[in-house]
C-alpha cells in the first residue's frame, strides 16, 4: 500500500491500517479548500455534506429503525404489564413481538457502532488541517521535541497558552507545511504527541500538494479563526478561564432538537426512560463544554453534521417527539394523536372484510359519511330475514 502510495499518488507516509480510514477523508478537505476558493469554513461546509450524503443510507436506516421502536412502545409496555415481576416471560414476549413486526433492536445502533472509526478519522482530519499543534510544557522541552525541531526546519512558536493563575500550561506550535524525502519518515513522528508535526504534503496526493499553509481565520465568520478555540463568538467566565462558545451554544440547541426528534416520550413504567431523558439534555451540555476545549472548526463542523441529520431525520419522521416543547404546541406540528388520525394505516374497508379499519356505521357521528343515529343491527336483520323469506 505504500509503495503504491508513493508510487502513484505522490504519498509519501502511510502507516496501516489508520491511514486507511485517515487519508480519503484529509485529501478530500484540502480538495475542498483547495476548489472553493480557499475558504476553510466553506471547505469544511461542504466537506460534511459530503460525508453525510455517502452515509445518508446507513442513518435512514438507523432513524427508521428508531422510529419503529416507538411504534411498539405501547405494545411493550403492554408486555410490562402483563408480566409484571416476570422478567423472562417478558423477555420472551418482548422478543416474539420484535419478531412479528419484524424489528432488529440491535439495527439503530450498529451504524452509529460501524462509524465511530470514521468520525474520530474526521475529527483527526480536521486538526491536521488546521496545522496547529498543542503540547504540554514538558513535551515542549523534551529531548525528543529538541531533536525533532533540528531535524524538521519550519516547526514555528504561536503562543503560550495559560490557565487562571497565568501560568504557562501549554504551547502551540505551526507544523510545516512542506516536505518530501527524510522530512517525512523521521523517527519522531512515531511518538504519539508529536505526529501532528508531520508536514502536510506528505500526505497529499500530488495534485493537492501545498505551498503555504491554510489560512484557517474566516472574514465572513467576524475574522473567526477555524484552527483555534472560538474567542469570536464567545464571552469568558470570569475567575473560570473557559470561553462559552456561542458556535458551541448552536451545536448544542440543534443537538438537542436532533436526539429529542427520535427519543421516545416519557414513561413512568419504563426504567430506561429517565436515562434517555437525562441524555437528551446530557448531551448538548457536553458540546458547550467542548467548546471551550476544541477547535472551532470542529464545532463548525458539528453545527453543520448535526442540521444535515435533522433535515435526514424531517424527511421520514416529520418533527417526531419533538413536540410538545416545554409546554408548547406550535400550529405547524400536530399534536401526536392529531397525527396518528390523520395518517390511518390503509386497508381493505369493503363490506365484510375481516381486516378492514373502516369503523362500524354505529360507531361513526352522526352526519358523516356512512354515518348514522339508528344502530346498524336493525337494516343488517332485515336484510337476513329477507333472505330467509
């Protein structure tokens, strides 16, 4: 694979079976700030459409999968119920059911399983992209960091990065950009904390090869810099030190609305429902912390991943159990019953079909179509004794 590489593609380091899943996904963000104008938050815009577009069958699946799910809920609970105390006959009932519906539990989460190796590949492509590399105090006055700076020309000082009390806690650093040959099979690149200093042409095709690094600070974003924590759209906490990513505070609403959409409503009788609940808010406050931690180009990324799987999410399951909010029932999204009325499962509704779910005529109001106030018994009789006679 290296040879082929090297050989073919101008690559020059690959280290399996990583860069399997690493290297499309780094070419494939420098091909687009390479094409659109070299603008990076354009590039990573695009870059996770993308992405999300080539995984979109692995997601509907999961979502239908989900959705699924809550069409059964009440019959599960039904289960419950019955069986009360009775953990395997409910297990055994529980699995007849999945069974006959046709339901694999199991499906909504082998993609998010099957993906994790890509995500945390997009992630570490981000942050090559970006050519910043943070180390420790001690890493940056290590032996190994001095011999790697004197083999590897181009390693230039940011800035100082300090905590509260304003002591130096980390450094940053530029990695080169440029390098061929010896540059990129040095022996320091071995060292987990320093393999981001690898330049970034050892890891391009030809045709993407770069001269200068990327420009990562955004004009239409306020001059927001994509390769550093965002300080644009944030407000420091006092006495904290932490920066409350407004970027971060958006990833974090849709996030909400995204794990809410497909969340099953609260059940006092199910024991796992409390858990998804806590989740449900869990999870948002997470991305607020993360970002006032990481790059903001990766909560720009997480803005956009997470309005892609909303709008995936719309498409086959409307507005889901996002409604009601807090108490609020918009116009625009029916109450779940109004919903359920409104899309009746079609079948069959001819006279004397055992299957149909048209409603009896003395069940229907009186006024409707093929309603009346007399009970149905009596013209049914009738008719009977007519044929009789």
């Amino acid at each position: 694979m290296t040879l082929i590489g090297a050989g073919f593609l101008g690559i020059e380091h690959f280290t399996p079976p990583w860069d399997v899943f690493f290297l499309p996904l780094f070419n494939l963000l420098i091909a687009s700030y390479r094409i659109i104008f070299s603008d990076f938050a354009l590039a990573i815009i695009v870059f996770t459409i993308v992405i999300r577009t080539l995984l979109a069958p692995l997601f509907v699946r999961q979502i239908r999968s989900q959705k699924e799910m809550q069409r059964m809920a009440p019959l599960i609970r039904e289960v419950n119920r019955k069986h009360k105390g009775n953990r395997t006959k409910i297990a055994e009932e529980t699995q007849a059911l999945y069974r006959e519906h046709g339901v694999n539990p199991a499906a909504g989460c082998l993609p998010v399983v099957a993906q994790l190796p890509l995500l945390f590949a997009l992630y570490q492509a981000l942050i090559r992209a970006s050519n910043v590399v943070t180390l420790s105090v001690k890493d940056a006055g290590s032996d190994t960091f001095a011999q790697l700076q004197a083999a590897l020309p181009g390693i230039q000082k940011l800035h100082d990065v300090k905590d509260a009390a304003g002591q130096i806690t980390q450094v940053q650093y530029a990695a080169p950009v440029v390098g061929s040959g010896a540059t990129c099979s040095l022996p320091q690149f071995e060292v987990a904390n320093f393999t981001h200093f690898l330049p970034l042409n050892c890891q391009l095709i030809d045709p993407l090869k770069l001269q200068s690094a990327i420009h990562t600070k955004v004009s239409w974003l306020g001059g927001l810099d994509l390769a550093q924590i965002d300080h644009t759209f944030s407000v420091l906490l006092p006495g904290l030190g932490f920066y409350l990513s407004g970027l971060a505070m958006l990833a974090a609403l849709l996030q909400f609305i995204q794990v809410r959409m497909t969340s099953p409503k609260p059940n006092p009788d199910d024991p796992t429902s409390s858990t998804t609940n806590t989740m449900t808010y869990l999870f948002p406050l997470l991305t607020i912390w993360w970002g006032g931690l990481f790059p903001s180009g990766l909560i720009l990324y997480w803005v956009v991943y997470t309005a892609y799987l909303i709008a995936q999410q719309f498409r086959i399951m409307g507005w889901g159990n996002l409604f009601p909010l807090f108490g609020w029932q918009p116009a625009f999204a029916p109450a779940p019953e109004t919903g359920v009325v409104s899309r009746p499962v079609r079948r069959d509704s001819s006279p004397g079909n055992p299957g149909s779910d048209a409603s009896p005529p003395n069940q229907r109001p009186a006024g409707t179509p093929g309603g009346s106030s007399r009970p149905a018994s009596r013209p049914t009789k009738k008719r009977r004794r007519g044929r009789k006679r």
